[in-house]
C-alpha cells in the first residue's frame, strides 16, 4: 500500500512539477513526512525530483538556449553555494516566510503590471542569476520558485522555461542527493524496489503534462505560472 500511495503521488505531482518547473518536493515532502522520516523522506524525494527534472530536459530538449543556461544558470548555482556558505544562516521558517512575501510581491506587480519583462540580454540573466542562487541558498528554500520569478519576468517561451528548469534543478538535485548518501541517509530496503515503480511514474506524468503544456498558449502559460507562485507563496508564509 505505501508503494503504491507513493506511485500515484509522484504520478500527481509530476504532471505539477513538469508544467510548473517546481513543485514537486514543496508538494511531496508534507505528505511522505506522514510515513517515513525527514532524511529517508528527503532523500526519497530529491531522487525523484532529479528524474523529474531529467524528464523536463527529455521532452522539452527543443527548448535548449544556451545562452540563458550559461549567463543565468552557472551565476545562479555559484550565488547558490555562497548563500549557503554564509556563516549567519536564517532559520527555515523565516527563510520560507521571506521567500512567501517574496512571491506575493512579485504576484502583485504582475497584476498591476501584466506587460512588464526583462530585457533578454546577457546582463539581465547573470544579475538574474545570482538573484535567484543567492537567497535560494541563502534561505534554504524555494530555489526554483524563486528561478520562476526571474525566468517568467523575461517573459521566454514555455519550452525553454522548462527545460531550463529541468537542467539547473538537476544540476542542484544531485548535489543534494550525493550530500545525502555521504552523510550515510539510506532509503528502507522494501521501499527501494518501489523506484521500480516510482520513476515510470514520475515519467508518465511528464508525458501528460507534456501534452497539457502544447495546448496551453504561451500568455496563458505565464498566467498559470503566476498563479501557482501565489499558491506557494502564501503556503510558505501561513504555512512555513
């Protein structure tokens, strides 16, 4: 029965995650913490979550700019390590309120100015960049919500915003995810064979988010963006 809650969750929350670009640990880790413990339930997750991303860079690989990847991605994950590093760390709750409040500023703006983007040139992805890395890591929290906030703002195709997505979330997921084998976190034995299950979920909810996002135009593809940055963000200040 657990395998099989945990199959159609990350079923559910890959379709989110995909079209979103984010989403699925802020969806999944509240719900497996009802059964399993944080590490194993952290390392559960990132291991989806990496082949979620995977997936996002498979079916949204004609969405490849290299450009962005390199001025927004590689500036965003150093800021990232150094807001991390930082020896004064804000505390979770506070990090995923200032994150929160964040978001909802951001939501506001947009309601009050829709046509509002960000020149796409080479200075507007690194500031962006390190933005973005600098209070994910500095915070501990939100890192492709606050990603979707710069990237929506440039106002870029969904293709790229996806894939985009999928490769610096990769990249950050498997750091995390060797962070925590080092640190000795093991997933339960029987609960392990559910992968067997889990990854072709995770896949099969890609493909059909796949599907959703082709026949969502591109303006209503950022609106429905900023709404699921709503969400998360009055989830992170009422609900820390």
């Amino acid at each position: 029965m657990q395998i099989l809650f945990l199959t159609l969750l990350t079923f559910v929350t890959a379709i989110v995650g995909t079209i979103t670009g984010f989403g699925i640990s802020t969806i999944m880790v509240p719900v497996v913490l009802l059964i399993l413990p944080l590490p194993e339930t952290l390392l559960l997750v990132g291991v989806i979550h990496w082949f979620g991303d995977l997936w996002k860079m498979l079916l949204f690989k004609h969405g490849i700019e290299k450009k962005l990847l390199i001025y927004f991605g590689i500036p965003g994950i150093i800021a990232a390590s150094l807001g991390a590093m930082l020896v004064v760390r804000i505390p979770e709750e506070i990090g995923q309120k200032i994150v929160g409040f964040i978001l909802i500023i951001y939501v506001i703006f947009q309601y009050f100015k829709p046509k509002f983007e960000l020149k796409a040139n080479t200075n507007t992805y690194i500031f962006g960049g390190l933005f973005s890395g600098f209070l994910a890591g500095l915070t501990g929290v939100g890192g492709g919500a606050l990603r979707a906030v710069v990237l929506m703002a440039l106002n870029i195709p969904k293709e790229i915003y996806i894939f985009t997505s999928g490769v610096l979330g990769a990249l950050i997921d498997a750091s995390r995810i060797s962070t925590y084998f080092f640190e000795g976190v093991t997933i339960n034995h029987n609960l392990s064979w559910g992968f067997l299950a889990f990854i072709p979920a995770s896949f099969l909810g890609a493909k059909v988010a796949k599907k959703v996002v082709n026949k969502i135009p591109q303006k209503e593809f950022r609106t429905i963006i900023i709404v699921f940055l709503l969400i998360l963000g009055l989830k992170f200040i009422l609900f820390p």
